[in-house]
C-alpha cells in the first residue's frame, strides 16, 4: 500500500501479440518498495528463530496448496506466456516439487557439522542471510523464481519478489499460496512493476540480490551494487550455447535433440541452443536436411490449438521483431538462410523456426537471440568443432551428440560450460544437480541444488560448557591476583 503521495501507476498483462488483458493491477511506488523492505527486515528475527522443522512445515504445505491449484498456476502461466497446456503444467508440476528437492539440500548442504578440539567444541552452524530481493524472468515465471525463494525461506531468509512486469499474475499467485499456507506476515512480499521497480528493489537495503534474466540486466544490477560488497550476488543470465554433432549413428534421434535444444520454449530458455557446430562430412549434410524438416513440419500455435503446438508464441510482438531483425543482420553479413524465421500470421509474437547457416558469415556477433533461430557452423574436425564451441564469452550449456565415448571425455574436459550434456539436449536441466555459467552467464553462484549454497551464510564456532583457565597462559598475563 502506498503510504507516501507519490502517485500510483495501473499495470496490466497481455496475452502475447495481442491486446488481450490477462492481469491488471498497480505498479509498486519507491515507497511501496521501500516499506516491503522495512516489513521484511521486521519479520526477519522471527522467521529465522523459527525452527527449522517448522519453516519446512510451511513449506510443505505450501507444496501441497501448488498441487492442489496446478491447473490454475498452469492456466495463468499459459495466459501470460502463451505456451501450450502441455508446458505450462510441466511448470506448474516443478513447483511443489522444488520443496522437496530444496529441503533435502539444505540438509545436506546446510545442516550443522560438528568436531571435537583440544580448546572445546568446534561447530558449524548455517543461518539465514536476511533480506533477499528475487528479480523473476518472464519465460518460467513460476519455476525459476520459485527456485531461488523456496530454498531462501527454508534457510531462514525473508524475501521481496518482483516478479517479471510481463508476468505479474504467475508471481501474484505463487505469494499468495505461501501466505494461506500460514507463512507469517512479511517473510514474503511481492512488489510489481517493470525495471526501475526492480532497480528501486536492489538500491534498498536488502542483504541478497538473488536474479534470473539477461546478461545486460544482470550487468545493470552488478553495477548498482558496485561499493556494496556485503550484499550477496547470485546472477543467473544468458547464454549463446553450442551443440556438437559427430559420430553420431542415430541421425533421427539427432535431430530431433537439435530440434528440442534450439526450439523448446520457442527459443525463450537460457539453455536453449543457439550454434549447431558439424564437422563438414556426409553425415552432417543428412543432419541438416532432418533438421530442415523439423523446422518445416514443427507445430507452433496458441495454447488452446487442436492439435497440440510444439511451441508457442515470444512474450511479444516485440521480442519476435528482435529475433526477425538477428536473422536479416545475419544474410546482410554473409549467412545463408536454410529456413527463415518468419512470422505467423495468427499472431504477432508467434514465430515458425529457423536454421541458418553462418558458416561464411563476416565477423559473427557473440550474442543470445533469445528466440527460435539456430544457426549452423560447420568446421574441419572435432578440434576446431570444440573451439568453435568456446568461442563465446557466455558459458552456460553445452551439449555433445556423439557414440565415441573419447570424444565426449574430450569434450567435457575443455568445453567451458556449467551445464555439459552428452548424447542429451542442451535444455531440460536436473533439479538435484547444481544449475549455473561461467564467464557472462553467471557469476560463480549455481542455482539448482546448490541454491542452498548462498541462501545461508556459515558461522564457525567454538563452544565450552564450563568457563575455566586454560592449562598453559600466555606469557606477560598473571592470573590468581592483581597485576603489579
């Protein structure tokens, strides 16, 4: 609530492509977000002397709510994204299963380890950080915010969310089955609006930034926090990830990974692969010539189509204009069109896959075309295939089709990646393994499982049940009287 006379401003939440208003309500003021802040740091001593079963316990029944409301959780994901049904509740179902998973990390990440010493009692304790601000993308509004708040309330943390502005009601929702799930009043806020409600958040003071989303915001964000080193970062950004493709005797199966890893989501994940590097052979030519069907025959649609879509529309007419822009820059510089991109006619952000070969093309841009254009390079061996693949600043996921077991073992020694996948899409992460990039795709702080890493701090201790000298003093220090 608004407690200042700084004027409100009414947001509103459209299907993708259309006008067609699927949430409305008010943007967070300054002061909005600064008294969630102020509540989150007065409810903040009491959640995190909860006792830890107890936190668990709202947890669980938090699950049990996600369960019970997945199709509702799936049907808004579906009206804000517009993916399939079929997507939308594959999200909804990672929702309750992320406390289960986040719960067995911090037992086993974050449970107190103690060690006998000479002087006592040697212990490590884990404890919340405080305050966190979880900054929520748009392309898995539920599943990837909720990835970085589950863990941050099972460890003691408060937290105030800003969901995606492009995605309000998903993160409205999600608040609102922590609160009747008995979560006390302030442990979880959520502020919406668009980036400066998100830049407003990061200026407060707050103990964490927890962000999943671009590597320009995430670079927006590392900046404002220059001067700040003791609040905890942990950046989840792009990538422009590599698929390599040799000696594989599966052709069909190929490509239909090639075909999951570059258009599931319509190109909208961080892990979706964006470089298919081939060695130039017979078999690479057969490759290509599947893919190119796929791209021809995959069903892209709304999510009410009969039948079912692959993939749905971008978040906007927007966003699709960025990906048809990319790939225009790229035939302007040399590449060769294998499959435009092209709009559908049905909607504005609703994309047909493209394949392009940019073998040739001048001076390639290192850059993450969040959508569903792939493009080809092709190389001399499986040495220039790896440096091709490292050729990036990014560094997020990466992914071999191959039968030779040598080369995968050569592949996951030198690719720089945080996700190496072999004989394996370059989407579809594991939940019970840690989730992260190097170089510009993050900064050294996995989400995943290894989100219960910077959700608490560690606090060694040295305990003594009894106060007494100890057997040796120190020279220059007398005991038993006064001091001359």
């Amino acid at each position: 609530m608004n407690s200042s006379s700084e004027p409100t401003t009414s947001m509103a939440a459209c299907f993708p492509g259309t006008d067609e208003i699927v949430w409305e309500g008010t943007a967070a003021t300054a002061a909005d977000v600064a008294d969630a802040v102020a509540n989150a740091r007065s409810a903040l001593a009491g959640w995190q002397t909860t006792a830890v079963e107890d936190r668990i316990a709202v947890a669980e029944r938090f699950a049990a709510l996600a369960t019970d409301q997945q199709e509702s959780i799936a049907n808004q994901i579906s009206r804000e994204t517009g993916k399939p049904k079929w997507e939308s509740t594959a999200e909804a179902k990672l929702v309750p299963a992320k406390v289960k998973l986040a719960v067995q990390a911090y037992c086993e990440r974050s449970g107190s380890q103690q060690i006998d010493l000479p002087q006592g009692t040697g212990r490590v304790v884990y404890r919340g950080v405080g305050v966190m601000a979880v900054l929520g993308p748009f392309n898995f509004p539920a599943h990837l915010p909720n990835g970085h708040i589950v863990p941050a309330l099972v460890a003691g943390n408060t937290v105030v969310f800003k969901p995606s502005e492009m995605t309000p009601g998903t993160g409205e929702l999600l608040c609102q089955l922590w609160h009747k799930a008995g979560l006390p009043h302030g442990v979880l806020q959520v502020v919406q609006g668009d980036g400066a409600v998100g830049a407003t958040l990061v200026s407060q003071a707050v103990d964490g930034v927890l962000f999943t989303g671009s590597y320009a915001a995430g670079c927006a964000i590392h900046r404002s926090l220059a001067g700040r080193p003791e609040v905890l970062l942990a950046l989840e950004m792009g990538g422009n990830n590599p698929l390599v493709v040799h000696r594989a005797k599966d052709l069909d199966a190929a490509a239909y990974l090639c075909a999951v890893s570059a258009y599931a989501t319509a190109g909208q994940r961080c892990t979706c692969a964006r470089r298919l590097i081939l060695i130039d052979d017979d078999d690479s030519n057969l490759l290509v010539d599947r893919l190119v069907r796929h791209c021809e025959t995959l069903r892209v649609g709304l999510p009410d189509d009969d039948p079912v879509p692959f993939c749905g529309p971008l978040i906007s007419a927007a966003a699709a204009d960025r990906v048809l822009d990319a790939q225009a820059s790229w035939l302007d510089a040399g590449a060769r069109v294998l499959v435009a991109v092209c709009r559908d006619p049905r909607n504005a952000a609703l994309l047909r896959p493209g394949l392009v070969d940019v073998t040739t093309m001048n001076d390639r841009i290192d850059e993450e075309v969040f959508g569903p254009l792939l493009q080809v390079i092709r190389v001399v061996d499986f040495d220039a295939a790896i440096g091709q693949a490292n050729r990036t600043a990014y560094g997020l996921s990466a992914s071999l089709l191959s039968d030779d077991p040598a080369l995968f073992d050569r592949f996951r020694t030198l690719i720089r990646a945080g996700v190496v996948n072999w004989n394996q899409p370059t989407v579809g992460a594991s939940g019970r393994l840690p989730f992260g990039g190097l170089g510009a795709s993050g900064n050294h702080r996995p989400s995943g499982y290894f989100a219960a890493d910077y959700c608490s701090d560690a606090a060694a201790m040295l305990e003594s049940g009894s106060l007494s000298l100890p057997a040796t003093t120190l020279p220059g220090i007398e005991v038993g009287g006064n001091t001359p």
